[in-house]
C-alpha cells in the first residue's frame, strides 16, 4: 500500500488565536468551533503555543494565551508520512500536532484525522491496490488506472 501524508488528511484552515488574546475569548472560540484546543500564532503566522481545555482548567486566571499556553509544540510537515504522526501522538501522549511549511501554520492533524483512515480505505478495481483516504485517489498509485474506487468497508473488531 502507498504511503499516506498529512497533506492527505489535514484539516485547513486552522482555528488559531493570538498571543495577546484574553482567556474569555479563547474559551468562547474553543465552544464556538467544538474543538478541545486552539493554536496560537504570532503575526506571521507561526505557531508559538497552544492552548487547551485542560491549560484553561488548570490556569484560569491567566489574563491572555501568553499566559496559560503550552510553548512545547510539537509540529510537522505536510509530507510527513501519516504512521510517523501516528506514533508520534501514542508515544508523546498529544492529541494533535500543526503542520508547518516554511515555519508558517499550513494545517492541523488530530487524532480523530487518523481514526478517520482506519475506516476509509479505496481499492482499485483494476489491480485490488488499496489507497486510505477521505476521497478515493484520481488514480492507482500501482497500475495508474482511473476506474472508479470502490469504498472498501473495514470489518469490525481488531
């Protein structure tokens, strides 16, 4: 099976606040967007924390994101493979990592991102390669053809 990279499976754009923006707002944009964490960015648009449901629990009286974020963020590029990230998520313990080019904020990988291809899985009814995805490739990574993916159903248990 061929590899699948972040650029596959990022979501963009990216729910990010700034620096300077205060807790109440931030915690109005986490319920606002249904997410557990946000990113913060400086004016570039580099990532330079995050915050998240669990830092505003535990220090909620800090007045801005500068305060209560989490400067240790782990990132990654878009063409890192998708079973790096995965392991990088289990071994680290996070929940989602940012996906940088050029030091610039280009997506976000989550776990559910990664859940996601576990159900989703395209074979092509030419050669029976299988490609994961949210949308069937525009062509067989093996023979090329441009036949018509058939959504291949994970059976259920391990």
């Amino acid at each position: 099976m061929t590899m699948t990279t972040v650029r596959e499976i990022m979501t963009a754009p990216v729910v990010v606040v700034q620096a300077d923006d205060g807790v109440a707002r931030i915690a109005a944009t986490l319920d606002e967007h249904r997410i557990s964490a946000v990113l913060v960015v400086d004016g570039d648009g580099g990532v330079v924390g995050l915050v998240s449901e669990y830092d505003l629990l535990v220090t909620p009286a800090g007045p801005t994101a500068r305060e209560v974020m989490t400067t240790a963020v782990v990132s990654v590029t878009a063409d890192t493979d998708v079973e790096d990230v995965r392991h990088l998520l289990v071994d680290r313990r996070i929940h989602r990592v940012p996906v940088v080019s050029g030091g610039t904020l280009v997506g976000i990988v989550s776990r559910a991102d990664i859940v996601a291809l576990l159900i989703t899985e395209w074979v092509c009814p030419v050669c029976g390669e299988s490609a994961r995805g949210e949308q069937p490739p525009a062509s067989c990574p093996k023979c090329h053809s441009t036949g018509a993916f058939a959504m291949q159903e994970q059976p259920p248990g391990p």
